[in-house]
C-alpha cells in the first residue's frame, strides 16, 4: 500500500522546509521553503486519498490553487520589499511602515 | 515493482530538498526545488493519483517555479552574498525541526487497519468494510476515467469551495497588480 512510507516521507520533506525557513535570510529562498511544505501537506494528501478515497485528490487541487495564489501575491511583496530598500534580506524587515 | 520506484523516488526528493534549502545561489536552490517537484509529480503517479500528478508538474514544476525564476533574475541575485543565518539560529533551528520530526514521523505509523478496529469497535473490522471510499474511488476510475473521478466531488460536493477558490484568485490577482503598480 506504501501508506506509511509516504507519510514517513512527506514528514521528512515538511521537517526539511521549516529548516530552511529557520535557517535561510533570502527572503525568495524561504518562500520556496513554504512551497516545499505545501508540496508535503499534498503528499499526505495523495496517500491518504489512496485508503480514503478521491476526497484527498481534490483537496490537494485546493492547495495548488492556494499555492499558485499565494506564490502571485507574496513574490509582488517580495519585488515591493526590494524596490524599497534595494534588498530582500529578512533582517531589513523590521518595520510595518514604509 | 512499484516499492523500488517508491524508494528511489524518495531518495531524489529528500537529498534534492535538502540541497534546495542549503545552495547559497538562489537559482540553484530553485532548479533543485524543480527537481524535488518533478520525482514528487513521479511519486503521484506512483500512488494512483495521475491526474494531480501531471497538475503537479504543469503548475508546480513549470508555472510556479517559472514565476521565481522570473524574479530572483529580474533582481538580479545571482552573486549575493550568503544568506545563512550564523550558528546560534542553526542550534534553535535544529531542535525545533528535530522535535518537529519526531512528532511528524507519528504520522508514519498509521494504519488504516487499526484505525478500522479503532472506529468500529470490531476487532476483526476489516478497512475495506468500515471505510468506502477506496472501493468507491476504484468504481469511479473504472467508469469515469481518472480526470473524471476527481471532476464528480469536485463540481458537486465541492462545488462551493471551487467557487470560492476563483474569488481567492480574483483578489490575488488585483493584490499582485496593486503591489506591483503602486509606490509602496
């Protein structure tokens, strides 16, 4: 069935996108880091659709939309942040304001 | 046949996962979270989910991953210099990711045989006669085809959320523009 397998490796795969946000300062570099969680949270998803039902398959749908969403508004911030002080190191990012 | 697909596949994603979050260069790290996107859109495969497969490499490995493309080079971060944190962020990190870990890794004994006995209180409940939606996902692919077993729940019982799913779009793309035109 490699339902364990595939749960065991899309815990693996979170644990290394949270590391990469903990230790990265780029901030595009994080942002893939969250991408690389999403992509964990989808494999849970497909494997547990496979014992559950197709129910998992069309959530994992509504991931990539959000992913896809989220992906289009944080790089615009992400291009804000470096028009406004011509970095996107995360230790720049201290304040609300502009 | 399909464990030692498994395996291999898994060893692709973990060691390019890991190479993503440690390349100092921001389009390697991208190329390799490509690679890492390809073996998982493998991986669905794999596991009988074609069509979220195929949706995986089309959004994830090519729309996506061209969309950060597009802007580490319109930023030009090629030759930036490291951006690793220093080690005291390195000694936190690595013990919030280890207990992380070690909760998650739970997750890989479950087993939807005890959780059968758990549910029906039967303790010789068989999973395919508690839970149905194995059976149901089987009969479905076998008279709608893949694309149309995952269509049926998704224009009926999931018809709202898939609605709601086009007004989030809707207002991430006047988000985008707004951030991109106005002087922020």
């Amino acid at each position: 069935m490699l339902l364990g397998p595939s749960l065991t490796l899309s815990a693996i795969l979170f644990a290394i996108g949270v590391a990469g946000v903990l230790i990265r300062r780029n901030a595009i570099v994080v942002f893939m880091c969250v991408e690389l969680m999403l992509n964990a949270v989808n494999l849970t998803f497909v494997a547990l659709s496979r014992a559950h039902g197709v129910d998992g398959q069309v959530f994992v749908f509504f991931v990539m939309t959000v992913a896809a969403a989220e992906a289009a508004v944080g790089l615009a911030i992400i291009l804000a942040m470096f028009r406004h002080d011509q970095s996107i190191d995360l230790r720049q990012v201290n304040l609300l304001k502009g | 046949m399909e464990l030692p697909v498994f395996y291999v596949l898994a060893a692709v994603i973990v060691v390019s996962a890991l190479l993503c979050i440690t390349r100092r260069n921001p389009i390697s790290a991208a190329m390799w979270l490509v690679a890492t996107m390809l073996a998982l859109g493998f991986l669905f495969v794999t596991l009988g989910a074609e069509f979220i497969g195929i949706i995986q490499v089309l959004v994830y490995a090519g729309a996506i991953m061209v969309l950060f493309l597009f802007v580490i080079m319109l930023l030009s971060l090629g030759g930036a210099p490291s951006d690793m944190r220093r080690w005291p962020a390195w000694v936190l990190a690595l013990a919030l990711v280890g207990t992380l870990a070690l909760q998650l890794l739970a997750l890989g004994r479950y087993s939807p045989e005890r959780l059968a006995i758990e549910y029906s209180g039967i303790p010789s409940a068989e999973p395919d006669s508690v839970f149905h939606g194995s059976a149901v996902l089987q009969s479905q692919v076998a008279s709608h085809g893949v694309v149309g077993a995952m269509a049926q729940p998704l224009f009926s019982t999931y018809l709202i959320p898939f609605e709601l799913t086009s007004i989030l779009l809707l207002a991430a793309i006047v988000g985008a523009v707004v951030l991109a035109k106005r002087k922020i």
